[in-house]
C-alpha cells in the first residue's frame, strides 16, 4: 500500500551542533504515529521538486512568476531523519540522493518517527566521476540550506513523502520563504556537471561551495558576512591574498557567489546563463588556467585581451552546458537584459 500524505516542510540552514529555523514552505510528509521500531523496516520513497521561475517570451520583460515550473531536484542528498529529543540530537537513519527525475527512496526502521530532509547539495564519492556541491549561506555562518518535511511515523507500510521548494513570490515582491532558490541554483550546477561528463566521463570535480542568502547585493568592499559580494562572481584566496574585506578580515572562502537581496533589483538565483557564466569560471580555473587579471567589466567595454577571453569563456561555457545561445539576466521581476551569443555585439564587436 502507497499512502500520499499532506504535507508542509521547512527550509532550514544546516549546521553542527545548530539547527536553526529560517523558513517556512514548501511541501513534505505528514501522518500520525509514534517512536520507536520492532526491528523490521519499510520503504519510504518519494519525488523532491523546486519551482523555478522562467524568463517571459519577450527579451527585456522580465521573469514570468505567473508560469512557474515544478523542476526535479536532480541528484541531490536525500535523508531521514529522527527528530531530535531532551535526551539527545537528530539521527539520520537513512541517506540517498535524487535521480535525474528527482524520484528517491529509503529503507527505514518500521514505526518510527522520522522526517525527510532534502539538501541543497550534490555528493558522489568512491569511484569517479565523483563531485560535492553545496548551496551555503554565506550571511549566515556558511549554513548548508535544508527542506524538512513535517515529522510522522514510517508505519508499517510502505509510504509516500514528497517535498517541494517554492518560491515565496507574493505577488509583486517576495512576502514568504525562498525555498526554492538554492535547489534552482544547484540545478544549474547539474546541467554544468552533464557539460562536463559528456567529455571525460570519469571526471573527479574539485569540491565547489555556492554561496546565497537573501542578503547578498551589489556592494563593496567585498564582506560576504554582511551580503556584500560586489555581484554575482567566482572567487578563490591564495596565500598571498587569503582573507575577505570585512572591516575585521577573516579568511576567504572560495566559491561561487550570488545575488539574492530583491531590494537591491537584482537576484541572481533563477538566472541559470549567470551561474553557468561563474561555474564557466570554476572550470577554467579548476581544470585548465586563467591568465584573466579580473576587474570590472561591461558587455560594451574595451577590455585586456585576457579580461576579454575569460569573460567570453564564462558566456559560451554557460551557452554550451544550457544548451541555449541567450544570455539574459533579471533585474527584478519585470526586466532583464541579454543578447545572443550567435550574434556579434555591435557597440563592441571583437
């Protein structure tokens, strides 16, 4: 027997010993039951989804929260877990991760209380291919995003708990909880991590943190404690150069960042052509070279050459893995600006 419960989940930042509670959407298991377990176990299986949030037909109108699509969180980790009581913390009694459908399941111990969490994060290890990708928020002690469904016993049956991440979108401005933006952002590390696949298929990716939080805007000096990332942006430290710009400094974490402060009239976080833009970064840097000396850049800008290949690299890495030549990036919900990588730009052609 399958029973499909009602649900209500959490998104929740991760990090030990702390579990705090910052959100509250998206969809998960219910039901009644108590702890403990007789020493059999069920199978609990299940669909983890994420809303995502296109771009309208026409270039320049912006995004289309009015057409949202109901997306699989492909290959993500998947666990369930035993609440946590006066005597001790959270057990994880099980762990798998997501198919290319988002489809999972696990055996658990029978009549038990548990709830599914489902991470912002893609985890393979033994043999190659291999990868670790995280959405961590970077405001917030670099807390790894978590969606809780609601607790219930497994039973004695197998049994059906989905969870889906939605947007929080209000109608004109963003009035409940974000869950779906860090499952959207790995999402678009799934189909960079295919890019790559598809030529070395035993590829070893080096580890890659992705850093978001409601807070993040386009402000300097670069503190990412405090949301300032400048913008969206891959970054790494060196030894010569190894902490941020925070008025006190502490070391830098390397990763890619993203914007996510809707006052500021640019998030980043459904922007799939500018996170495979960065991501286009971290494969330059990770698997080959940079000669790019950085700086500020504009798409009409006359730039050094080695600015200018590093830049062009990151588009038409990001073209290649979304299979789409449109590159276009929001600012708020009712614009965006783009161009066609198959197109020559006119202010600056070269």
């Amino acid at each position: 027997m399958t029973i499909n419960r009602p649900c209500t989940s959490a998104l929740l930042e991760w990090a030990i010993p702390l579990l705090a509670l910052l959100l509250v959407a998206g969809c998960g298991g219910g039901g009644g039951g108590g702890s403990g377990g007789s020493g059999a176990s069920v199978t609990i299986s299940g669909k983890i989804t994420f809303d995502r949030v296109p771009f309208k037909a026409q270039l320049r109108a912006g995004r289309n929260f009015g057409g949202i699509i109901e997306s699989p969180a492909r290959n993500v980790v998947v666990e369930a877990v035993q609440p946590g009581n006066v005597f001790g913390g959270e057990t994880t009694v099980a762990s798998t991760t997501t198919d290319a459908n988002g489809d999972y399941s696990l055996q658990v111990p029978a009549s038990t209380t548990m709830f599914i969490r489902a991470k912002a994060q893609m985890l393979k290890t033994g043999t190659a291919p291999t990868w670790n990708f995280k959405v961590l928020n970077n405001a917030s002690n670099d807390a790894l995003y978590v969606m809780d469904g609601t607790a219930a016993s497994s039973g004695s049956a197998s049994s059906t708990r989905n969870l889906r991440a939605t947007t929080g979108w209000g109608g004109t401005t963003y009035t409940g909880t974000r869950t779906a933006a860090p499952f959207a952002i790995l999402d678009t590390m799934y189909q960079v991590k295919a890019l790559i696949l598809s030529a070395k298929a035993d590829t070893a990716f080096p580890a890659l943190d992705l850093f978001w939080s409601v807070s993040n805007r386009p402000a300097s000096p670069f503190c990412p404690d405090s949301g300032n990332i400048v913008s969206s942006l891959y970054t790494t430290f060196s030894a010569s150069n190894p902490n941020d710009e925070c008025s006190t400094p502490t070391a830098g974490r390397d990763g890619i960042y993203i914007l996510g402060d809707f006052s500021q009239n640019d998030t980043d976080e459904f922007d799939q052509q500018v996170i495979a833009h960065e991501a286009g970064h971290y494969f330059e840097d990770q698997f080959s070279r940079s000669d790019s000396i950085g700086g500020e850049h504009a798409i009409d800008g006359k730039l050094d050459l080695r600015v200018a290949f590093g830049e062009g690299w990151g588009d038409a890495f990001g073209a290649m893995a979304l299979n789409d030549p449109v590159y276009r990036d929001s600012s708020g919900a009712n614009a965006d600006s783009g161009f066609n990588l198959e197109s020559d730009i006119p202010q600056s052609p070269g």
